[in-house]
C-alpha cells in the first residue's frame, strides 16, 4: 500500500476532522502517501486531490466540520460517475481508500470495493441511524448540543408556563430524541419506532401543570412529522401555549465531545491499518465497548435496532 486517499462525504459529523487526523498520521507513521479528496465523491469524480502532510492536519482534532469537505454526491451514484472515479483513482495512482459517512457513503465504498478498490468505511453521522455498530461519530456530539438547547427553553418554558416542542434530527432514526430526551428530563418523547400517542403526550403536560409544574418539554424527532400541526393540537387538548424550536443545523457544528474525538481517532488508526494489512470492503464500528470491523456488505444489512429499554425508562422518569 503505497497511497492511500481520504475523503468525507455526505452530511457532516462532529469528529470527522478527528478521523481525517488519525488516518493522514497513521499512513505517514507507516511511509504511505496520503491523499485529501475534496467535496466527498464529487472530489473523487473530478480530481479534486491534494497531497496531505503532519501539518495539514494540525489543530483540527477540536473543530467541527470537515477541512476536506463534503458533498452530497447523485453522479456517483449511477454507472458513469463510478467509472469516472476509478479512473482518477487509477491517474493518482491511489491504492486503498477510507470512506468518512454514513450509509450511503458506505454503499458507494462497497461499490468501489466490489470494482477492485481496496476500500474501508468509517461510520460518520449525527443520526445514528447505522445498526451495525453501537454509535456513529458525531451521534454524542449532536446529543449534548440538544441537551443544552433543551435545558435553555426549559428556563422560558418555565418563566411562561407553556409547552415546548423542541424538534431535533435524525431523519427516521429516534436515537437523537431518545438520548437527548432522556438526558434532558423531557416530559414526553417522540421518536418514529414508537407510535405516537398524542393523547398521552396531552396527559402529561395537564398532569405536571395540575402538580405545579411549570414547563413541558417535548423532544420530537424530525422523522416523525410536523411539529407545528402537533403543536397547534397539543394546544387544543391542554389549553397550554405550545412553541415549536427546530433546531435544525446547529446540530452538526461545534467542538467534537472527548468520546467523538476518541473513536474517530481509533477507527481512523484502525482503517489505515486494515488496508496495509491488505483488507478491503470493510466498515469501522463501535461495539460492546471496543473498537471492530466487519464486512461492508453485512454492516449495511443490519438493521437499526430501537432501544425500547431506555425509551421506557425514559417514560417512567418523567410521571
Ligand atoms: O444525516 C444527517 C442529517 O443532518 C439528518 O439528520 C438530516 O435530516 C439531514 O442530514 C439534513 O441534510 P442537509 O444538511 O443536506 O439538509
């Protein structure tokens, strides 16, 4: 393995610079050329490459974003975008390639592996939404940005005594809602794997107003539908003010957590390794406390499993 190329792709993470990091010092630790491939796939597409040095990854570990870049990429998806990206991958001479995302990243890795392109993914995304591994970088990051976001409109939602929908991502991923909920005290939860209960949601915010409580807060996950309409119902049933705050992006920026930056730096460290040690097609994940890695094909198969356990622990909680 003489280069190796690194690129992000897909909706940024906290604790993609972290991974970035780890991979160009790993590879320049083992005398391997690494290669920044900018804007995702479309950088791979268009021969957007620069060579990487110990300096160009320098005080970034702490920043959110990617300094390489990210995209959204259609063109890779369809038979002439790959086939353009092997042959930039053959012009640069590019030996094995890490792949920063989350699943549909992974699926253009696999598809670049299965052309004979050693390729690992490692497994980028706030949304946790990846069942194969426990947590995806970034997930934990977007969780303490909600957390504080939460116990900021707890403080007005208490000086007005109204309820607050606080609207978070996750696409149809819950685990956003679920965590940030749990660690929020939200009065109720609403994720997409669970059905919604409005009726239950109502008692909650009449039952806490009956016992003196001021505030209400209802994490929801964005998959779940719209919360202005929920809200306007929510009011109607309670008599309680019901706001909407949709957080929106702010989930995806800011200073990677310590545990973020911790597994971004050991899955960056690992994939280089897999590919000097000749594997390809596999996917970096976080399992049971320890750092793994399996086939990309099997990574992509499992399913998100809901922990059911911690939403009822969560419900119970919040009486
Ligand atoms: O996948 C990450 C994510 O932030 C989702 O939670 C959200 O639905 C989506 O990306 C937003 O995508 P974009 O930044 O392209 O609007």
């Amino acid at each position: 393995m003489k280069t190796i190329g690194v690129l992000t792709s897909g909706g940024d993470a906290p604790g993609m610079n972290a991974a970035i990091r780890a991979v160009v010092r790993t590879s320049i630790y083992n005398n391997v050329r690494i290669l920044g491939i900018k804007q995702g796939y479309n950088g791979l597409i268009k021969g957007n490459i620069e060579e990487m040095n110990l300096s160009s990854v320098a005080d970034i570990i702490h920043r959110g974003g990617t300094i390489l870049r990210t995209a959204r990429c259609e063109e890779f998806q369809t038979d002439e975008g790959i086939e353009k990206a092997l042959n930039v991958i053959e012009v640069f001479n590019i030996d094995g390639l890490i792949i920063l995302g989350g699943d549909g990243s992974f699926k253009g890795a696999k598809k670049l592996s299965e052309a004979g392109v050693p390729t690992i993914g490692v497994p980028c995304t706030i949304d946790n939404d990846m069942g194969y591994t426990d947590y995806t970088i970034g997930f934990f990051t977007a969780v303490e940005t909600v957390v504080d976001a939460i116990s900021k409109i707890r403080d007005t939602s208490s000086s007005h005594g109204r309820a607050n929908i606080v609207e978070v991502m996750g696409r149809s991923c819950g685990d956003i809602a679920l965590f940030a909920g749990l660690a929020g005290g939200a009065e109720s939860i609403i994720v997409p794997e669970e059905a919604i209960d409005i009726d239950s949601v109502c008692r909650k915010v009449i039952k806490g107003r009956n016992r003196g409580k001021l505030h209400s807060i209802i994490a929801l996950a964005e998959g779940v539908g719209n919360a202005y309409e929920l809200a306007k119902e929510i009011e109607e049933k309670t008599g309680a003010e019901t706001k909407v705050t949709i957080l929106g992006h702010i989930q995806r920026g800011g200073t990677p957590t310590a545990f973020d930056r911790i597994i971004a730096s050991k899955m960056g460290n690992k994939a280089v390794e897999l590919l000097i040690e000749g594997k390809s097609g596999r996917a970096m994940g976080f399992k049971d406390n320890d750092i793994i890695d399996l086939d990309i094909d099997e990574a992509l198969s499992q399913e998100k499993a809901f922990d059911r356990e911690m939403y009822e622990v969560a419900k119970i909680l919040s009486i």
